[in-house]
C-alpha cells in the first residue's frame, strides 16, 4: 500500500480542496469525544463555506449504511468502504481536523482541543500553545464540566478511584475547601492524586493517567476543556445525534451534564461489581446486562488492568482496549471473534467493540484465542 493510499496521508490542502468543492459532504463517525469533535470543526467549517452535509454516527461494530447520495464521503476516527478520505485512524482526528476547518475559515480551537484531549488526554504541543496564545492555559486543581466541583469527583469518567460514583465519599473529601482559592485546589489535585495511587485496587498505570485529570486547562463551554472532553465522550455514548448538538453548540449544558452524571454512573458501578479474570497479557471483566462498555473497557485499561490488553463482555454487547500497543490488532480480532457467533464486529488497532450471539464465557474463549 502507498502512503497516498493510507489512512491519514491525504495532505490537509487536499481535504480542504475537496471538501470546499464537494456538492454534498457525507461524514461517518465513530462514537467517541474526539471524532465527535472533529466532525463538528469540519461541519462549522463547512457551514461557513455553504457546503451541505449529513453526519451519521456508527459504532464500529456496525457497517454504515449510505442513506444518501453524496459526491464525498469522509470517514472519522473509523474505516467506511466507501470513504473517499479517512481521518483519525492512524492518530487523533481533531488536531488534522481543526487544521483543514481553519484552511476553510473556521476556528474554533476548544472544540480542537478538548477533541484532542478525549483522544490521547493531553492536547498535543501545537495546540496547547495556540491555547495558550488565546489564554487557554493551565491551572491548579482538576478537570470539571461544571462548577461544583464534588459533583464533577463523583462523575467524572476521566478517572476511576475510590470515590468515583460516591458523593458521601467525595462530600467528605471536599470539605472545607475554597475552590476559589489556588492551595485548596492544589490541595483537591493532590487528594486526587493520593486516592488513586493508594487505591489497593488500582495498578501503577493509574498513578501516570490521573495526570490527566489534574492541572487542566481552563476554558471552553464547560468550565475546562478535560471536562468538555469527558461531556462529549459520555454524551456521543449515550445519544450520538445530541453529542454532535452539543458540539456544535445546539444544546444548553444542563442537558449534555444529565447524560454525562447517569453514564458515568453506570459505569462506576460497572467497575466494581464485574467478575474478573486475568490470562497472558489479557484482563477480562464480565457484567450483567449492557453497560457502557467502552467506557467501562477505557478505564479498566486505564486504572484497574495489570494486563496491556482489555476485554469488556455483557449480555450480547463487547468492547476491548489495548494500552501502549499501536500494533495491537484489536479491531481485527474482536471482528474475528464476533463473525464466529453471528454477530458484528470492528474497530481500530487499540479499539473494538462488538455484538454477539452467545454466552459471554463462550465470546471470551474465541476472543482469547484470536489474540
């Protein structure tokens, strides 16, 4: 394969050219913060430019239907067979996509960098310093959607400790301290800090991915951009259509902040009462029912898996995540897995997700196996 042809190679000036003169743009989109964002950059930009446009949204164990006929199709963060140009497969999609809006005319640089952010947890060197050219810069304390800082503790998906999904727990923790003040937020991130690498059930991961969640920068429409990135990756899980509403700024941020407390919820709560299993570079946790899995894989692999390799199973519905391992593979194989019990599957070298049609115990076997 030439690099022309690989995903990602496409220069910016010729995705800006052939999205600027296409007749009508159809995106497909993975279901995650930063592809998300990255459609919504180009979307504005091409709003400015009076180019048409449908988005849809499609879970990488879904194949996306054509329901319209367009000039341009352009993949997000995932493979369509029919894209014309792929963006965010071989890396973050935001930052190449913030670089084609402004080529187009559109700057909107939050949305850049809390896509970039839900991406990889950090924004990249280049944005961060146009960030902070424009006074988005960091400060002391963590990463909030939202001014009460106990209720963005107990919800937050950035991190997994043992408060996440407690108020009592984080009420206490939080008591007495002026987030107006800059020591008692320095205070709040080391408590923070403290609680994960103190957890006994935590691994040294965790200690390096709660960085993350402290010291953030400041700005966009929800308080931070890590807490605007953790709204857009919880919301786009949840309700697809509103993620990109909520992106696009259609939609005030109580109704993005309800998505984002019940999903994260469902995932606290998935994380404690999974059954676990741990095999040769692989971790497993089984759930009832169909919890947010992906979410539940990202902060398994984050903060709770000794193993690089994670695997998320509920009632008919998987997700897996490798960490550190961009050859990893784990697309094909949870695609793999899923064809043998009449399911769907797909993904990206770090990403899958999968439906099936089998008793977990049986998925987990197979997955095992293609690995």
């Amino acid at each position: 394969m030439s690099a022309a042809d690989r995903p990602d190679a496409q220069s910016l000036d010729d995705i800006a050219t052939r999205l600027r003169d296409a007749g009508f743009v159809r995106f497909v989109v993975a279901p995650d913060g930063d592809s998300v964002a990255a459609v919504s950059l180009l979307a504005s930009a091409l709003d400015t430019s009076g180019v048409p446009y449908q988005i849809s949204v499609t879970p990488l164990s879904e194949r996306p239907e054509r329901s319209t006929d367009a000039d341009l199709t352009v993949a997000i963060g995932r493979s369509a067979t029919d894209a014309a140009l792929t963006i965010g497969v071989d890396g973050p999609s935001s930052p190449r996509a913030y670089a084609v809006a402004t080529e187009l005319g559109s700057d909107r640089l939050a949305l850049a960098l809390a896509g970039a952010v839900a991406a990889d947890g950090h924004p990249g060197d280049e944005l961060a310093t146009r960030g902070a050219e424009r006074g988005i810069e960091r400060r002391p304390g963590v990463a909030v959607p939202t001014t009460d800082r106990a209720d963005a503790l107990v919800h937050s998906t950035l991190v997994h400790a043992p408060f996440s999904g407690d108020r009592t727990a984080v009420e206490s923790a939080v008591a007495g301290l002026d987030f107006d003040g800059t020591e008692d937020r320095r205070a709040l991130a080391s408590q923070v800090a403290l609680a994960v690498g103190a957890d006994p059930d935590g691994t040294a991961r965790g200690a390096s991915r709660v960085e993350r969640f402290l010291r953030p920068l400041s700005g966009g429409p929800f308080e931070t951009i890590e807490g605007y990135a953790d709204v857009l990756d919880a919301t786009v899980r949840e309700q697809p259509g509103l993620a990109v509403a909520v992106a696009l700024g259609g939609v005030d941020n109580e109704t993005a902040l309800d998505i984002w407390r019940a999903h994260a919820r469902a995932a606290h709560a998935t994380i404690r009462t999974a059954r676990t299993g741990r095999y040769d570079g692989l971790f497993v946790a089984q759930c009832d029912g169909q919890p947010p899995v992906g979410t539940v894989a990202r902060l398994v692999a984050e903060f709770r898996s000794p193993e690089p390799l994670v695997l998320v199973v509920g009632d008919g519905i998987a997700a897996a995540r490798a960490v550190g391992d961009e050859s990893a593979a784990v697309g094909a194989a949870i695609e793999q897995t899923a064809t043998e019990f009449d399911g769907v599957g797909g993904g990206t070298a770090t990403v899958g997700r999968a439906t099936f049609d089998t008793d977990p115990t049986e998925f987990v076997a197979a997955f095992k196996e293609a690995v």
